[in-house]
C-alpha cells in the first residue's frame, strides 16, 4: 500500500450511547482511525470493547432507539455519513459499503434462495436485468469458491454447510464490487480447518479486487496472518495502534501485552502454561475519567486513577494510550 494515499474511510471522535432503563452506556468513546484503499485493518479486543458497534455506529446499522451516535465524523469519500438521510445510507450500504456478519445462519433469510439473495443487491443497486444479475450471482459464487455455482443458486441457506454459507455472505458482501468491506468476526463460529480456507479466500479476493477490509476479531493469531496494522480496543476505545509486526514485535500497552500472553504457543515440544487476563471488563455507565484498564493492570498507579490517557506516540506509525513505559518500566514522561 503506497505512503500517501488519502483515506477511503476516516473516522474523527466517534461517540455511541445505548440508553437504558439504569442509564447510559457509553460503548464507543472517542474513536478515531482510518482505512487506506487496498489495506486490511485488524480490530481486537474482548467481548465488549466496542469492536463491533464501532463498526456498525458507521454505516446505521444500529437500532434507534437504544442506540445513539451522539459524536463524530464517518468521512466517505466527500459524504459524512453520520449526517447522511436514510436513502444515502441504504445506497451505499451493500454497494460501496459492505459487510460481513459472524453468523451466517442468523444474516441469510431461511425462505429465499441463496440466488435470489444474491442477486437482490445486484438489481436494486446495479440496476441488472434479471438474466444478467443470475449471470453475475454464478460468477460470484464460482469466485467464493461453490462448486456448481449455477445449480447451487436454487438451493436455500440450510442446504449449505456452516462454511459454505461463510462464502456465500461473503459473495453478497461482494457482489456490487464495494471499496470497503466490514468482516465483522466472520470464521468464530467455524472449525478451524474452514477457517483457515475462508482466511486464503480473502486473501486471494482482496489480491483480486483491491479493497479495503476491516476485520474485526478476537483472535490474535488471524490477524498476524492478514493485517496490515492492528487497532487495540478496550472499553470502548483505542489503546493501541500500529502495523502488525510493530505491535507483535514491540506492545507497547499493558492490555496488548496481556492479549498476546493468551495466545497458545509451544515451546519446543512442551506446550506453553496459557495466561489468562484477572479481573473483568469495566462497566461503561459514564464517560471515562480515568484509565478504563487500571484494575486489571499490574503497572497501575495514581496518575491512572485521576486521567484517561490519550493515544500519543511510541514508535514509528505507532501509538498507544497509556502512562506506563515498557522500555524504562516506569511512567511516561507527563
């Protein structure tokens, strides 16, 4: 990817509320990152830090109420899609926009044919003739991989296999060739072995095709195989930032440290004692005023309790917000 491209997503202080009967849940906090044409955005963190509503918050996919985006730019090209009416939204979504869901059971429609699925998005926002959408739902479902692409597009969602169905949401995301794609945990609910053939699949589409994808997950070990920078995310927001070697190779955040200690590793012919990360995520019932990671940090002291750090520079192209230096183990200079 060539230094200097201007973004094809820029996303400026993000905010996302879920209002509830107890009060307000301050999901998403001050979010800001942007997508290159042509690369691949790793986003990880737990359950509940705010992966996948960051995503949804920026194309409306949100329910409201409960959910609102009370803050931030989503810039698209020369649209801000957070002051987009509903008819820009649904136009770009599923054409320039599309996006990938963890469960493909529960995002195909049971009562409609995979083709007729696929050729939805192709005639309303193609503008396709009948004939010639089939044409290109065959040819989608030939680049995913389904054998017998054409017989296959009679059949219905439970005729196919957990996989199968994987590359068939993955057809509808691409069908109308959208610059930017949004895998949103896409391989969870697979074996490993489908996994690993879904992981090649992008990777070849995206060699192919040349667009930008966010992937969204929890596993550490998918994004060393197909990132081009990571972004770290912990109680609704970024704590750390940086190409993927540079965060593997150097973690500069207390909690990056701790994910990447959870990973399973064998050292020689023993396996490796897995870690596990004490204490639980915070509850998000107001905006942070301090360190949202400071109970479960074994480097915590006073300055955590009273500031919420901001991401500041550490290396090159890399970031992270935190007052704690790994390098000297003792606190960044204020």
């Amino acid at each position: 990817m060539p230094d200097g491209q201007l973004p094809v997503l820029d996303v400026r202080d993000l905010k996302t509320v879920f209002r509830t009967r107890r009060g307000e849940v301050h999901a998403v906090n001050s979010v800001s990152f942007d997508l290159k044409p042509g690369e691949l955005l790793g986003v990880v963190g737990e359950s509940g830090s705010g992966k996948s509503v960051t995503m949804m918050s920026l194309i409306g996919l949100l329910p409201s109420p409960p959910a609102e985006v009370r803050d931030g730019q989503v810039l698209f090209g020369d649209k801000d899609l957070l002051k987009a009416d509903d008819d820009t939204l649904r136009s770009i979504r599923g054409a320039r926009i599309g996006f990938v869901f963890q469960d493909p059971m529960t995002s195909l429609n049971p009562v409609f044919t995979v083709g007729y699925q696929l050729m939805e998005p192709l005639r309303k926002h193609m503008g396709l003739g009948k004939k010639a959408a089939r044409a290109r739902a065959q040819e989608l479902l030939e680049l995913v991989g389904i054998p017998d692409a054409g017989r296959r597009l009679k059949d219905y969602p439970h005729q196919f296999s957990g996989g199968m169905r994987q590359r068939v949401m993955i057809a509808i995301a691409l069908a109308c060739d959208p610059e930017v794609l949004i895998a949103d945990e896409p391989t969870t609910a697979l074996d490993v072995t489908i996994q690993a053939q879904i992981l090649e699949l992008v990777k070849e589409l995206r060699q192919k095709l040349g667009m930008a994808i966010v992937w969204i997950t929890h596993d550490l070990g998918v994004i060393a195989g197909i990132a081009d920078r990571v972004m770290v995310m912990y109680g609704g927001q970024i704590v750390e930032h940086a190409p993927v070697k540079e965060l593997f190779g150097n973690p500069q955040h207390p909690y990056t440290r701790a994910l990447l200690g959870t990973v399973p590793a064998m050292h020689g012919t023993r396996e490796a004692r897995l870690r596990v990360i004490e204490g639980q995520p915070p509850v998000l019932d107001a905006p942070p005023a301090a360190c949202p990671f400071r109970a479960r940090c074994t480097h915590s002291f006073d300055r955590c309790e009273r500031e919420n750090p901001q991401r500041v520079p550490v290396g090159p192209l890399h970031d992270a917000a935190c007052f704690w230096n790994p390098e000297t183990g003792g606190p960044r200079d204020a």
